[in-house]
C-alpha cells in the first residue's frame, strides 16, 4: 500500500510500480497459454487488483480524504480508483490475450497520471 499523505515523489514511484505490474501482466499473457493462464497469471493479476483496491480504498472516506495530501487527492486517487474499477470489469473476463487492450489502455492512463504529476510538481515550483 502506499501510505496516506505521501507528497509527489511517492506517488511517482507508485505509480512506476503499477505500470511494471502492469507490464509483468501483460507479458505472461503473451506467453505460451495451452490451457488457458498459469497461476503465476492469476496470482499476478490477482496482486495487481488487490494492490489497487487498497490504494483506492485507503483514499475514500472522510479518515482518508482527511490524510490525503493536495496531490494524492488531485492525481492520485483519482487514477488509482478509475484503474482498479477497470480491473475489476477484467476479473469478470476469462482471461486471455483480448485483456492486452484493456491493459495497455490502463498503462496509458497511469502513464498520463505520471505526466499529469509532473506538470504538479513543475507548477507547484513555479508558485
């Protein structure tokens, strides 16, 4: 979990993660798949939806709005929260290689928070 109130260079790394989680997943489904994913597939993507879910519901409530920091509650939750919903729409999906779509659309989206966190940071610079 990334812990409440973290200010912008953590978010960065968590996010970082996510998109190498992200990553990990979609290359296990592009591997050879027989009969359908391993366990090694569903334990990653398993961790990857449960990492999410801690970070969105940390991050709701008014003991986790009260705890945010400015970023986390501008960038941070926000994104977390969307990806995990997409997430969990997959968890409803055989997995198979029709998931890479949906996943390189969530590493585009955690790629424009990270860009999104930049220009934060470049602007809280400038103030």
């Amino acid at each position: 979990m990334t812990p409440l109130g973290v200010g912008p260079e953590h978010c960065h790394e968590a996010l970082e993660s996510y998109r190498e989680g992200v990553a990990a997943l979609a290359a296990m489904l592009r591997g050879p798949q027989v009969n359908g994913p391993g366990n090694a597939t569903l334990a990653a993507f398993d961790d990857l939806v449960n990492r999410f879910e801690v970070d969105a519901r940390a991050r709701t409530g008014p003991i986790g709005s009260a705890r945010m920091s400015q970023v986390e509650a501008q960038l941070f939750a926000p994104a977390v929260t969307t990806i995990h919903h997409d997430l969990e729409s997959l968890a409803r999906q055989r997995p198979a290689p029709h998931w890479l779509p949906a996943l390189q659309a969530i590493d585009r989206k955690l790629l424009a928070a990270e860009h999104d966190l930049e220009r934060w940071r470049r602007d809280a610079v400038l103030d």
